[in-house]
C-alpha cells in the first residue's frame, strides 16, 4: 500500500522537475486494476482490494499521463475503467504482417515456409522471439543448423495448451 502511494508521490516530484510532462506506464495493470474481491475471505483479498481503492483515489486526482497496458480487458474493474480517458484497442496484426514478423525474426526461410507459421500459429511478437532463441540455442549447443522441421517443432512446443505439461516428479 505504501509502494502503491510513494510511486505517485514520486511521480508528482519528479513531474515537477521536468520541463516535459514524464509518462507512468503500469504494464500488465491487470494485476492491479482487476475486478475488486466482494466476498473477502482472505487477508490477501483484503489487501488487494485496499491497494486498487488507493488507486482509485490516485487516479481520480491525477494530473500527468499515465498509460496501463493489458491483454486482460475484460478482467479490469468498471471503476478503473471510467477513470481512463483514452482506451485504445490494439488487435493482432494480420497474417501478412505476422509473415513479416516471421521473416525478420527467423532470416533465411523459405516465403511458403513464412506463409505457413503465420497461418499456422497465432503468436504473439514476444513469442515468435522465443522460437528465434531457441533456434539459435539449438544452433550454438548441437553446432547444427535448426531446419524447418526444427523450427516447427519449437512452435508446437510453445503453447502450453497444445500439450499436456507435467510439472514437479
């Protein structure tokens, strides 16, 4: 709650002293500014529910720019909502961009091969990185190239919900 507090304390003293209004960014702010608990039962609910009514408070008074980003918009609680003037939706971008994506990330492949991650696989851009990674950490640790089949494969490992993972012993 105090961290909650001293960040926009901070951001109000360091506003002050900058010729250009600075922005706050809370990325991820659906763990923050979620649907409020109505039944608590836990001490942690308590003090979840706590911390967004001090955010509330800070936002209803705040003079600067604040950016939340989320992909959980429908977990966000009506009454963050309200208070954020500009709601911007981002959808994914289209397979030819994905395509590009691809081709950026994994140089060398074949333009049907591009084709056919884009159509195959809705990835995000931060999931695409990690079949690259693992791509060239194949290459450094095997000392092989990683082919199409490879790099396939990496893809069907990526989704947790493509396959059954057992976690522990």
């Amino acid at each position: 709650e105090k961290i909650v507090k001293k960040i926009f304390t901070d951001y109000r003293e360091f506003a002050g002293k900058c010729e250009v209004l600075p922005i706050l960014l809370f990325n991820e702010a659906d763990g923050l500014i979620s649907k409020r608990t109505l039944d608590v039962e836990r001490s942690t609910d308590q003090t979840s529910n706590t911390i967004q009514n001090i955010l509330l408070e800070e936002l209803e008074n705040f003079e600067g720019i604040l950016i939340a980003t989320t992909n959980l918009v429908m977990n966000m609680d009506a009454a963050f909502e309200r208070r954020f003037l500009f709601k911007i939706l981002f959808n994914k971008p289209d397979t030819h961009i994905v395509k590009g994506i691809w081709a950026l990330k994994l140089p060398g492949l074949d333009e049907k091969d591009y084709e056919r991650l884009a159509r195959e696989f809705q990835f995000s851009g931060g999931q695409i990185d990690n079949i690259a990674r693992k791509k060239e950490i194949h290459e450094i640790i095997y000392n092989e190239a990683a082919g199409f089949d490879k790099i396939l494969s990496f893809c069907q490992e990526e989704n947790f919900h493509n396959k059954p993972v057992s976690i522990g012993f």
